[in-house]
C-alpha cells in the first residue's frame, strides 16, 4: 500500500468502546468507514447517524462479507472474540482490533491465535492507556535510567479481573521492556464478580518471574491496594517500576481528582499530572493501526502477540490459583480456567 491510500473500516458493536473507535476512524484522514454493526437496531441507528455511515447491518459476517473492509474492528463483551476472529479471516481482512479482554479463556485465545497466523492476518488489541502523556513520562524515566536497574514491576486495580488484569500486565510489562514471562504464582478469593458479564473472581493477585529477572506483582479486585489521591473508582490503578536507586509510577486518574505520575530518581523526587482519557488516547492507537498498514517494520506496540502474551499471565494466574505452585509459560489448552477458579472457590 502507498502512503496515501486510503484503508477502509468496518466496526461491530456500537457500544461506548465501539463509538470511541469509530469517532476516531472517522476522524482520521487515511480511514474511511463502510460499515458499521450492532444486535441492537436502536444503536446501530444512532451511530449511523452521528458518523455519517449508510451501511449497518445487526450481523457482523454479513456486514463483512458485504463491505470487504481492509480493518475489522470489534468491540464486544468478553464472551464474543473467536466467532468474529473467524469472520474476519474469512472475509480476508488485513487487520482486526478488538477489546480487551483477549478471550475468555486459554483454549479460545490458542485458537484464536491459530486462525490469524495462519491467515497472515494482524491484530491489535486495546490496551490504549499507554498513550496517556502520563504512562510514557514513566516509561522515559525508567527508560533513561533514572531509577537504576529495575528488579520490581507492579500494578494495581480496585477494578475486577477481566476489566482490569490485562492491563495492569500489558503496561508493567512494558515497563519491563516486555521481558518474556516465565512462570506465575497465583492466588484467588471471592465468587460474587462470577455473575457479571466480566466473570471473575472478586479478587486475583499474581507474582510474575520475567526471564530478564525482574519480578512483576499483579493484584486487582476487591481487596487490592486503594489509590486515595485518584476519586474516580475504576481509574484506581497504579502502576510502576522500582529500581535500584528509586521508582517511578502512574496513577490512572482522569474524569475526577486525581491520576498523574511520580518519582524518585537518583535527582530526587519529581511528580507531574494526567489522567486516563479516551479522547487523548483513541487517536494515535488508531494511527498506529494506519502505520503499520503502511509498513510492516512499525509493528503497533499494542499488536495481538503482546497482547496474548498477557492474557497467558492472567490466565497462568488463574490455574496457579487452582492448581497451586508455579505454573510455567508458554501455557497449552486445558480446561476452562474461570470454570475450574469458580468451582475451587
Ligand atoms: N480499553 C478500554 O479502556 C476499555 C474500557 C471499557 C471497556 N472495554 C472493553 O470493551 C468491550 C466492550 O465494552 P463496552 O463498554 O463498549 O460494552 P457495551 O455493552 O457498551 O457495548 C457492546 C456492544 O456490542 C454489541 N454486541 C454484542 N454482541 C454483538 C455481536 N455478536 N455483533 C454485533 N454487536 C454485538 C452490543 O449490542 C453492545 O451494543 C469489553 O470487552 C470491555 O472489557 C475496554
């Protein structure tokens, strides 16, 4: 493709997240959307109206067989990842984004993994908070050096597993230079968050050995540590790295008090402002969906690989949970893991 061209976009599930990608596939020149999705017909309306798309259809394969997009895009509870992975494939689509969570479990994410390498097919999954100003200022101070060696990644979350966990993973990993993850421990209490349409437990902790030797701590859920400075409940995270000569961490915040980053490097202490906003965050995530169309050297740095990898942290933690020990990476098929933590708790 020539850096001109034009790619074309289809989105399924016009949601709050679905409306957040399509407003800023519309609002980006190389981009053009040609249909949009939805099983509520009241939605599917509304957002053909507010973004200007004729095409909507409530079945997603149809919609895809129909538009022959270059981007598929999905934004679906949890529960519904391969049925549109395979639909995407099969439609000979060059790139699917979705939501976070990957899958819901091992056995869905290998499969859904199989399809698109198999297709040649890139994937981009949403973890889009590490465009905030604030998460890249922690990068670059951990980056430089400032806070010495690191042994200690860690992030957490008030917010339960499958909103938060691969998140918390996704953006410590990153400040571990995404070292591979070897082997997790982990730990699990609480069955109350099984109802929800995120099920899982009430509350999961994990201990991560990363092959570069630094360990990564991961807690979220009811139980993990407040964040008094940030107000708003689900942007209670924090997320960090300590070195041999001081830290440095971001605080989620946005939509209220709160939220920022700070440090102690071998200068002293530094802190600065931020906060999680989609608004800030959706267009270069978009972008880098348009960069690395044009070039296959610009990898996103929120490509499926990266993304699957964290997923096989969470889901590593759940069967230690069950299992108990240590439980080795890469992880095989076996039985559902939310199933069997639900019926171990
Ligand atoms: N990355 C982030 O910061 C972030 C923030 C919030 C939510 N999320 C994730 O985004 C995903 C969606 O969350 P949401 O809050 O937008 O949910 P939502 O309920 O607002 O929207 C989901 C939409 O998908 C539609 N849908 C369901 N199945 C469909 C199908 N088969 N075909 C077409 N449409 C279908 C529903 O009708 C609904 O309109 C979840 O996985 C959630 O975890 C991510």
């Amino acid at each position: 493709m020539t850096k001109s061209s034009i790619y074309t976009v289809a989105v399924a599930g016009m949601g709050k997240r679905g409306m957040h990608h399509a407003d800023a596939v519309a609002k980006n020149p190389r981009l053009r959307l040609v249909g949009l999705c939805d099983l509520s017909e009241e939605r599917l309306d509304a957002a053909r109206s507010k973004l200007g798309v004729s095409y909507g259809n409530p079945d997603a394969t149809q919609m895809l067989e129909d538009t022959r997009p270059d981007v598929f895009i999905f934004c679906t509870l949890p529960h519904v990842r391969l049925p549109l992975i395979e639909a995407g494939c099969r439609a000979g689509v060059q790139l699917v984004a979705y939501e976070k969570p990957v899958a819901t479990s091992m056995n869905e994410a290998l499969e859904m993994q199989r399809l698109v390498r198999e297709a040649g097919v890139k994937t981009v999954v949403s973890h889009q908070h590490r465009y905030g100003a604030h998460y890249r200022r922690v990068k670059e101070i951990i980056a430089s050096g400032a806070i010495g060696r690191v042994h200690t990644v860690y992030g957490h979350a008030t917010g339960w597993m499958m909103h938060m966990m691969t998140h918390l993973v996704d953006y410590a990993s990153w400040y571990n230079d995404y070292a591979e993850p070897e082997w997790v421990v982990g730990q699990a209490a609480g069955v109350g968050k099984f109802a929800d349409v995120h099920a899982s437990p009430d509350y999961i902790a994990a201990l991560v050995q990363y092959a570069n030797g630094v360990r990564g701590v991961i807690e979220c859920g009811e139980g993990a540590p407040d964040v008094p400075e940030v107000e708003a409940w689900w942007r209670k995270c924090r997320i960090g790295a300590q070195g041999t000569e001081g830290f440095a961490e971001v605080l989620t915040g946005g939509g209220g008090a709160g939220g920022g980053w700070r440090a102690v490097t071998r200068d002293g202490f530094m802190s600065g402002p931020g906060g999680m906003d989609y608004d800030h965050d959706m267009p270069p995530y978009i972008q880098d969906i348009v960069n690395w169309l044009d070039d296959p050297a610009n990898v996103h740095p929120c490509n499926g690989e990266r993304a699957f990898t964290g997923f096989q942290v969470m889901m590593a933690a759940c069967r230690s949970a069950v299992q108990r020990g240590k439980v080795s990476l890469p992880l095989g098929p076996g039985p559902s893991e939310l199933e069997e933590l639900k019926r171990v708790l």
